[in-house]
C-alpha cells in the first residue's frame, strides 16, 4: 500500500527497465494483469512494471461514492510523483483504465511517453448509452449495482458470441468470477464511484475532441465481437490521435483482454518495445 498524500493506493511493483504503468478498468484488481500473463511479459521483455487497484478496489480507499476520471487521473499522477519515477512512464489501460489514460494524454501531453488504450476510445453508440442509464437508474434507485444484474451484463458483453451461443465452458467460468468479484470492492461506495465515473465520461459529448490533443505514440487495441466499445469505435478515436494505431483482436468481446491474452500481450509488448525502450 502507497499512500500519495492523496489516496492510499494497494501497488505490485517489479521488474526493472522503463517503467510502464497498469491501469484497471472496472473493479479490476491488479493480479488480473498477471491472469492475461501481461505483467510478467512485460518483466521478461525489461520493463519496470506499476500495476495498481483504482480507488474503490481492495486495498486502495474509496474516499467517496461520486468521483469522475479527471479524479482516477489525478490518483495516478499523485502516485506517479510519489514513486519519483527516472522517466516518464507508459500506460497501458483497459476499458475504465483507458478512459483515465485518454483523459491524462490529453491532458498532459509531456508527462507520459506512449499510451496502449484496450477497449475504450471511441464515441458512446445508442447500445453503449443505453447500458449507462441503465447503471445509473439502478444506482438512482437502490444505491447499489446489484449483482445478479452485473453478471449477466458481463456475459453479455464480455465474451463472444459463439461461446455464449453454444453454452461453451467458459461462460459458466465467467459466472463463477462475476459472482466473486464484489469481494474486490473496498465498499459499496468504491463500485458505486467507478460506476459514476464511467457514466459521466461516456456522456461527454467533447471527449471525442480532446484525442487531438495527444501527442506520444498510441495503440487502440479493440475486439471483433466487442458491443459496447469496438472496432469502428476505436478507428475513429484513433483518426483523432495523431500518433495513433489500431489492433483488431478477432473472435473477442469486451473481456478480449482476458480471453484472448494470447494476442494481446505479444501486441502490447511489440508497441512498447518500439516506442517506450
């Protein structure tokens, strides 16, 4: 646990080299990293890696139940200036964690020195607004994301087609998972906070306008089967991103980080060679 000044923050720190930094998407803790085998790709290839839980999951605080990216943002360059780091670090995000980094490099366009955005730049489609006033109802209303609601909204979206069309074995694994993963909360607050955060990004309607802004080296990765943020999302944000690039994984849905590591970590770590060594 690192304490910023600002939020105390649960951090597994490793590796030497340039240092590159994880950023989570929705209640994702850091050892998810180490699952999708990205972590220990990154020590093997001579990075430094900084791999951290967002406010609201364990360990870290959950200060409030209201919070926005800018605030994820400020959380991770409190922590960066914290570990006084030798050069400027590379990002690397997932969903929510990309919406943090698109939010920093155009921000600070010479803090950081490349940025991997994994499925999360793009405009919000009538689905993807759809799924937020949906979440924000059910907060408005109960307080809480219900669980049973949030695992079928993970299936939905998480996995591809063809394995929920064929009960395929990994949809009862992702069951299982989604019905553990309120113990990666610190509170009710902390999932209630991301959940606010991603809403009010997602209804920005001058977010899309910033991406101009960024001026280090990026790559849009985004999955074939992704319905909420995919690959004609990710196209346009990266013809906004003057360094930008595109990555389509095949076969994926949203959760393509996880269930298609095997094409995502050798991309990642080939972008990070070539633009942050």
């Amino acid at each position: 646990m690192i304490d910023t000044g600002r939020i105390r923050l649960g951090v597994d720190r490793r590796g030497e080299g340039p240092p590159v930094i994880l950023v989570g998407g929705t209640g994702m803790p850091p050892i998810a990293w180490d699952v999708a085998g990205l972590t220990p790709a990154l020590v093997d290839s001579g990075f430094e890696v900084i791999a951290y839980a967002s406010r609201g999951v364990v360990p870290s605080d959950a200060p409030s139940p209201n919070s926005t990216v800018a605030d994820l943002g400020e959380d991770l360059t409190s922590l960066v200036d914290t570990l006084s780091l030798d050069r400027p670090p590379a990002l690397v995000g997932y969903s929510l964690g990309s919406f943090t980094i698109e939010h920093l490099l155009s921000t600070y366009p010479n803090h950081f020195s490349a940025g991997v955005l994994i499925a999360g730049p793009g405009p919000t489609t009538p689905l993807l607004h759809s799924v937020v006033n949906s979440e924000a109802a059910l907060i408005d209303r109960l307080g809480i994301l219900p669980a049973e609601v949030m695992t079928m909204q993970t299936l939905l979206t998480a996995l591809p087609p063809t394995a929920l069309a064929t009960a395929d074995p990994l949809v009862e694994q992702w069951a299982s998972m989604s019905a553990y993963q309120s113990d990666q909360w610190t509170s009710s607050d902390g999932e209630v906070a991301q959940a606010r955060a991603s809403h009010a990004w997602l209804r920005d309607e001058e977010r899309m306008d910033r991406l101009h802004r960024i001026a280090v080296p990026v790559l849009a990765v985004a999955f074939e089967f992704d319905p909420l943020l995919g690959p004609t999302q990710a196209q346009s944000a990266v013809d906004q991103i003057p360094g930008g690039e595109l990555c389509v994984v095949p076969g994926a849905g949203h959760g393509g980080v996880m269930t298609h590591a095997q094409q995502v970590v050798p991309r990642v770590i080939d972008f990070l060679v070539k633009h942050h060594s």
